[in-house]
C-alpha cells in the first residue's frame, strides 16, 4: 500500500530573512496551485499582506475542508507587528477564505477591501462568532491609502465579480503592479468595461515588478465576453418550454446577474436552492450590486411550485456535483420542494474543475434519464472563465512595460507559460521574468530582482472542523490507509500469573470483510492471536508487551494478506488481568 | 458525514425471465457505464455470451480493485449449463479482464478469440495458475463458427488496438450486428483500412438488431486517423534535441507501433519501463502484431544510458498520472535507472480519463519544473481515441439499416446521444431504438423489440484482492468513514463485582487527530468513558451491556464532535473480569 507523496519544495525551516534595502516578496500560497493566495511585501519594518485565501484539499486528503497558508514567518518573534495592513483584492474565496484561520493570530490588522469583497468577509464571519470584530475599511476605484512605507493605489479590473480590484504599490524601490484576477471585457455584465486609459497612466508612471494573474496562461486567444455568454444563454431562455435549472457557482455574481436580467426578459421568475447561493443574492442585492425589478426574486424556492413551469428560473449550487449541493439533492429527489420534471432544462453555466468529471457526468446522466434537456459548456459557450488568456495577457505586459515580471496565481505549468510568454512576445529578459515558489524570498532592488537562498516555511496548513494545522501527514496517511483496507483491531486478555488468553479475543473490524461472512478467517485469526501470544507470554520470561504486541501485529498481517490479499491496519491491544 | 449513493437501477431479484421465442438480449455491463463490457444472448436452451469485462472503480470505492458483472443470472439453477460459447471482441481488459474472475464459476465454456487477444488472455491468466487451463480457439476476420443455434462470424473492425472484431450473429429471428469498439480509419497503421465493402455486404444480409459502440456518440465530425497522429508526433520526434519519454496506455498497441516506427527513422533506440507496457511488447512481438528491426528495442531500459540522448526513445506507462506506474516513479527519482534530464521531451500520447485530471497536472508541473519540454493532446494532434464519432456512426447505422437500433458501451449521456442520432440523423423510428439499463431483458422478435418488465441482477460485483463480491456497501460506506475522520478505539475494562472501571481506558485512534498533541482531549474523553459506564454498573442492576456500550458511542461521539467538529468512528469495547 503506497501513501501518495505530497509535492513539498520549501521544507527549509530556517525562516532568518536578511535585513536589507530590498522590497521582499513572500508569496505564503498561490504559486504552483490554484487557490490559497496570499502574499507578503516587507520592506524594513514594513510588511503588506496582498489577500488572504484558502484552496480545496487534494483528492488525497480526505476528511480536510481547505489547506491555509502558512504564517509560521509572522508568527516567529511576533513579526506579525510589523504588519501595516492586508489589503484584498476581491471577494472569492480563494482570495478571502483563509481570513478567520488567520486574522486573529496576527494581531488583527486593518484590512482595506471594496464594498462587495468587505460584505462577503463580513458574512462569512457570522459563522466565527467568538471572534473579535473585523476591522475592515472600504476602499474603491481610485481610492489611494498609505500604509507604513508603501502607498497603495486601487484600480478595478474586470474578473467574474464586482469590485475586484487591481493595486498599484508605491515602494521604495519602485512601484509594483498586482493585476488580480483578471480579464478585459468590452462587453462586461454588471459593470463598466476595462479601463484601458487607466492601465496606460498606470504603466506610463513606471512598473518595477508585475505580479500577473496566471490562470489562463495556457489558453489560446482572448476570454469569452460576458456578453457572448448572455446571448447564448437568451437562445436557450427562448426555446425552453419548461422550467430552467440553471446550476452556477455563487460566487459568480455576474453571472447570477445575467440570469436575472434573462428571466425578466423571458418572463420568468426565481427561486434559488443552495445556503451560498442564497446568501450571495442576499448581499449583492442590499449592497445594490444584483439589479431586479420587484418580485422576480422569490422568497422561498417552494415558490415557484404556485407558477407555470415557463414562467419559473430555479438558480442553484452544485453544477460542480458536489454531494450536498442544491443540484444533486434535486436530482436525486432529495430536495424537499424541488425534483425534476421530463422537459425541464438543466444550464451548467460553469466550468469543471478538475477532478470533478465523474460526477459531473453522473449528474448529466441522471438528468438525461429522467428526460430533462441538459446544455453545458462544451456544447455551447454558456460559460466564460474569469481569467485573461494569451492575447489579453501580453496586453497587460505590453501596457505596463515592467521591469521585472512574477507570473503569480496557478499550477507551475501556468506560471511557466506566463513566463514565456513575457519573454517569447513581450519581450522581456529571462533574467528578469521570476518563476518564484511559494515560501521563496525574492529581493527587489532598483536594478535586480533575485530569488534568494532563504526560503520561510509554507507548508499546507490543514483546517479539519475545529482543528487547524493539527492534521499533519501521520493523521492523512492513516486515513488513506484506512479507507482502502480497513481496520482490524484485537483485544486479548492474558491472566497476569498464567500468561494465557482468558476466553476468547475480541475483534473489532470495520472496512476490511464483512464480518458476518468471514466466521472462518476471524476464527483462524484468534487461533493465531493466542498462539502467538502465548508462545511468549507462557515461557516463563516476564512478557516485554510492546514485542508481544509487535509479533502479532506482523503475524496477524501476513497472515490477512494470504488469505484476502488486503492489508487492513492491524491493531492489537493486550490487557493484563488476575 | 454523508455517504454517496450508488446509482443502482437494477435491484430487482427477480430472476425467472419468460421463455419464449424472442431471443432475449440481456446486457450485464457497459450500460450507462464505460468499461465492465457483457452481454447475454439467450435463445431457449441457448446463451451466448459477448465479452467479458471489468471496469475500474468509482472514487468513492477505496480499495477497490475492479468490478466485474454480475453473473447471478448464469449461476441460479446452473444455467450456464444452456452457454454455448464466449466470443470476444478485442484484448482491452474492459472486455476481457473480468475472464480470470468468471469463466471458472460458469463451467468453463469454450472462448473464441482473434490471435491477439487470445495471447493477452492467456497471458493475464499466468497470474491465475491454480485455475483450470483456458479454453480458446483461435478465429480471424471472416470465421464462422456454429454456437447452438446462434452462427457467428467474425469481421475486422478499425480501433487501436488489432485483431478487434465486430459480430455478425445468424439467430432464428434475424441476424445481429455487434460493432465491438471501433472506428473508420482510412489510413490506420498497422493494420488495413476499414473493409467498407464487407459492411456493405453484412448491410444488405439484413440486420434485425445493430449493437453499437456510443463511446464517440457526443463528439462532433470524424475521429482523427493515426495518420495524424503520426504526422505530428514525426515532428515532435524531428525537433527534439534529448531524449523522448512517451507514456501511452500498454493497451494502444498501434500507438506502440507508432513509436517503434518513428524512433527507427530518428535512429533512435527504445527502452521500455512498466509491467503491462513490456508484457504487451513481448506479446505483440511474439505473435508478429508488433514490426521492428534488429536492434531497436532493448532489452534493459537502462541500456538507454549507454546511447547519446537523442539516440533514445523509452516508452512508459502511467500517462494518468497512476501512483505506481512508470512515468510517476521517472519522476519522482523513484525509478533505479530512468529520471529526467533537462532537455527531455515528454510526449502524453492519450487523453486524460475523467477524475484523472489533477495527478496528470501533477506530473506535468513535475517535469517542467525538471527543464523537460512536455507535449500533451491539448496541445497538438498526438493522441486519437479509438472510437467513431458521430459522422462515422451515422456512416454505421446507414450503412447497416437496422430494424432496430440498440447502443451500447458508454455513459447514459452517450447512449442517449447514439439513440437520439439514429432517430434524427438516420431516420430510425423511436420505437425501434432501445436505450436499456444493465440487466433489462430485451424480447426482439421478427417484429418487435421490447423491454421487457423483467430484469436480471446486474449489481456491481467488487473485487478486493482475493475477494470477488465479499466487499458489498457496508465495507465500502466503512471505508468512506474512516477515511474522513478515522476511529476511535475506547477499551474499558469493568470489574463484574463491583462495576467500576478499572484503571484507564485505553484508547487507539487513527486518522482522528494527531494523539500525542491531543492529551487534553484524551484525558476528557477517558474521564467521560468511565462516568458513562459507571452510572449504569454501580447503580445496583444488572448491566445490559448493549445499552451501556451505545450510551458511550453517544455521548463520546458528542463530545468529539463538539471540541473538534469531527466525527470519527466511535467503538467502545467493554471487558468484564474479576
């Protein structure tokens, strides 16, 4: 049975940074993976946290809810006081989400967001009640804050969501540009199109380094327009007899928007299924951000059972597959209001993220049998990702003309295009284009821009429940095991004075065989146990227990595996009685 | 903690099925599934069976090997007696694999098989050596060989791999096509272009029921021929300056001839690393499938070593990124000879299975990050499926002119799209197209094709190692469980007499939390044990132990959850001495 590795390039522990007249940048996530991005800018005593996000666990990391970035270098020495401010560049979670792990162990500092990225942390933080109130500061288009020795400028970008915000950091050693998530939209939903006037000023006053979005990297051509979304999704709004269920994520405000502004069209109105969904539609719509005419908003779901099924949108979570998302509970009849009806059609208006194929195809398949029309994105364009491709890419690097380029955002063979392709076609120097890890320190001078020796701790952080970063590789790789053999747990009581087993030993066995079945195996195991056992214990020496123990566990091993070929985890337990 | 559902569709036990003089057809696998390919035909006293397949396993079934039909229908009152022949199709496992698990439970019937497949069954069967010698008789495109009343001919059909055969079964109602797996190909490579003048001919005998491949039935126009593939992998072999590491599946042999081809005009030398990649080169090689000259292949792979790098060619397995497989240990450093250099080009020459996406990412940003270059199917025409797609099934059914359309092999997405093609692209009436679940019994008649109301159990049957069918979903939610949040083993030994506990309880857990940082917890936990038992021992009454035991499940389980928000497997055993 073979634990799968886990990908580790910043074992180091030595987490001295040298003190120098360099800006230091620190990603802490986000290099190398998607999602988890948070990075630091030091300078002297000055330290900037750029965004605070989680990512999703890997499929080897069952039980874990999300991975955090490491702050070990902040919390060594309460360097964490230096700390002048987090700024956020917008609501996702991957941007955000680490917020509650992180926040209060780093002695609460100021964080500047916009409007609807501040009013999705707040939410959030409903669920964290014993912890003290966020201290956070609206900022927008334009706004400019000065915190310690940087100066930090706010220019909006166009992404999935509103209010996400590109920064300009004045530093010492010249200003860096961090492009967020982004895309250019002439045709945006929701919002205004990309300034590009804005991003010339920006590039013209000079860029030392470029931090740049690198999700898209490796994709041809430009992003769809929101628009050309809007325009399929109004043929399928057109022709559906039926109801539409339309499953998106929630955090894809604009999007949501667009199904608003279809049903109204089409004279549908909506009911929403999913706790992240509901509560999207919730903030947007009090921080003026989703636009509905009154009463295409339905209060409950169940709802829109009193209406025609022409006249019904159902906008729901889950078009991932996940298992107690609003679209699988529909499916599989689950839903207490909501099942589905022959003609009825399904709009996957999202992406599959890797991984989730399977059961996004079982979703597919559950609809077809119970003979509702499904679209998704490979047979039409009813989804565009949020993210710049090749062409809009080497226009933002053509625009701010950097000195030195960081691609930031994605798995390493992103990183890797985005660096190629700032060499390859805009022109820049291998020397100054940085492929940098996440933990690496890299020193920005005016002339240099260098990945040091030194490397600051940046493991996974695992969050389990209640349980942060006390996960650890012991506890993942037993629950790998576990889950693919099973356990054998055996109980023998051995009279202190006889060394024999008293009665016979108690096994407890979950995942392994079924036990009702196995009477035979279990009864050859307890012949074995006792006789291994007492070959020791009866030979009149005083019984060294963990060698007892050892022997029965390798014994009783071996001899599982030849009769099934599995290998549960074998645990024996010896109590002294008499 | 939520436990995924299986999607069952059959469940009823019902086994008897009319006799009648329909020809009963009665699939028992690869409906609204890829993989685990086995259909029935059974005509009175007659059962033909067609494949023998096994699939892999979800990934909510860890430690899983495969699952294979259910095969209760043959077994209940012997009537595998009435089994007049096995024919296979192909050497693919998802129609062979399932032999080795099966063919000795159904009486031994003989097998029927193209020289190549034979050589791969016989082969995978040395793993089974205590099992009865195989029974199989060689045929090639064109047999015709007499099964009870069924007359079976054999006839070429294009797929990646050679000796695939479709069917053409003579039965008292008419005569059924079977396609096999299978695609057009005009240029394929090493073997001849589809014979259309041969299906002309089985076209114009009649066809009463066409059995057909829907693998492709949801991709739009024509699958690429091998032809394109080799053009372009030419020029990935003409540009690369190091060595080439190609990972296919062991499976696509043609893709196997590819290589060896190219690597012979690029003067270069081939090593082969994984168990299955060098079995099928042995096997290809002997039986003559597989041409090369004198000196190209070599015996060690680490005879690579001694060549200049771009004399050398190794062609590997685990292009899915698989844990154990020979690309994952080149990259890793694991394997004892091979591991990357800079300059390596790294051609994936297949696609991604769905689920597999995010190790395939792995390996990439793994090789990358070594210097190699790597090649993959998204980037450039080097891998094509082995499947028609939907220009070359409607070439199929028109050329065929079924009465009746019945698709088989592939998700219900694809079933449904082969169906909906045959209707609105091929002119076939609705209720001549039968879109059947595994173990539905199809009545066809001269006039008539029905679902019947019967069905047969089509279960999936799991194997775990030694075990065929002993995993069913007990084990199986077990694991699930204890992968999530592991167990927690309490042991109270209780004093008869007076119903104290004594000493401490021991406690084993594993996947729960890190023990050694948990002392608190476990000190809780224990003191909760003793109070929970104790208040039913000592209160004078007999001690129903049942209730006692559930009490300490409850309430431990409770107080768990509530410090760690985790619920691991709670299993108190209790031990009366004294």
């Amino acid at each position: 049975m073979e634990v799968k590795k886990y990908r580790k390039y910043n074992n180091k522990k030595n987490i001295k940074v040298e003190n120098s007249n360099a800006l230091k940048v620190i990603p802490l996530g986000g290099l190398g993976e998607v999602g988890r991005n948070m990075c630091l800018l030091e300078y002297k005593d000055s330290i900037l946290i750029i965004d605070m996000g989680f990512r999703m666990p890997e499929e080897d990391m069952p039980g874990i809810d999300y991975i955090i970035p490491d702050i070990s270098y902040l919390l060594e020495n309460k360097r964490y006081k230096n700390v002048v401010g987090v700024v956020i560049t917008h609501g996702h979670y991957d941007h955000i989400g680490a917020i509650p792990y992180i926040w209060n162990r780093i002695g609460n500092p100021p964080i500047y967001a916009a409007p609807l990225s501040r009013g999705i942390i707040l939410k959030r933080q409903d669920e964290f009640k014993d912890q003290k109130k966020l201290d956070i500061n609206e900022v927008k288009d334009g706004s400019k804050i000065k915190l310690g020795v940087f100066e930090v400028e706010f220019f909006r970008q166009n992404h999935s969501i509103p209010d996400n915000m590109g920064l300009v950091i004045k530093t010492p050693v010249g200003n860096v540009v961090h492009t967020s998530d982004f895309k250019f939209d002439n045709f945006p939903v929701n919002e205004e199109p990309t300034n590009f006037k804005k991003l010339e000023r920006i590039g013209k006053e000079g860029v030392q380094l470029l931090m740049c979005d690198s999700t898209g990297a490796e994709e041809l051509g430009h992003s769809l327009s929101e628009k050309d979304i809007f325009e399929n999704m109004d043929k399928i709004f057109a022709s559906a007899k039926g109801r539409i269920i339309m499953a998106t994520f929630s955090s894809l405000i604009n999007r949501i928007q667009q199904a608003v502004t279809l049903s109204e069209k089409h004279g549908r109105k909506m009911g929403f299924i999913g706790h992240s969904m509901k509560s999207n539609v919730e903030i947007t719509k009090k921080l003026g951000y989703l636009k509905s005419q009154k009463g295409t908003l339905l209060k409950k779901v169940a709802d829109v059972n009193n209406l025609p099924d022409n006249q019904v949108t159902i906008l729901c979570t889950g078009a991932q597959g996940e298992e107690n998302a609003g679209l699988m509970k529909v499916t599989t009849g689950e839903h207490p209001s909501i099942s589905i009806k022959p003609g009825d059609t399904i709009v996957f208006s999202s992406s599959v993220i890797p991984g989730n194929e399977r059961t996004v195809q079982m979703l597919k398949d559950d609809f077809i049998r119970q003979k509702a029309n499904v679209f998704h994105y490979k047979m039409m364009d009813i989804h565009a990702g949020g993210h710049a491709q090749r062409e809009e890419l080497k226009e933002m690097i053509k625009t701010m003309k950097p000195k030195f380029f960081m691609p930031v955002h994605g798995q390493y063979s992103m990183l890797f295009a985005n660096s190629k392709l700032a060499q390859d076609e805009c022109g820049l120097k291998e020397e100054n284009v940085i492929i940098a890890d996440n933990g690496q320190v890299i020193n920005i001078t005016p002339d240099k821009a260098l990945i040091t020796k030194k490397a600051v701790p940046a493991e996974y952080v695992m969050v389990d429940g209640l349980g942060i970063g006390d996960v650890g590789e012991v506890v993942i790789r037993d629950r790998q095991m576990l889950s693919k053999d099973g356990i054998f747990v055996i109980i023998a009581v051995v009279n202190r004075k006889t060394g024999k087993v008293q009665e016979s030993p108690d096994i407890i066995s979950r995942g392994f065989v079924y036990l009702k079945e196995s009477k035979e195996l279990l009864y050859q195991a307890r012949k074995r146990v006792i006789a291994t056992i007492e070959k020791t214990t009866t030979s009149g020496q005083v019984a060294n227990w963990t060698y007892v123990k050892d022997n029965v566990r390798n014994n009783l091993g071996d001899f599982l595996f030849q009769k099934t070929q599995r290998r549960p985890m074998v645990l024996p337990v010896i109590i002294e009685v008499g």
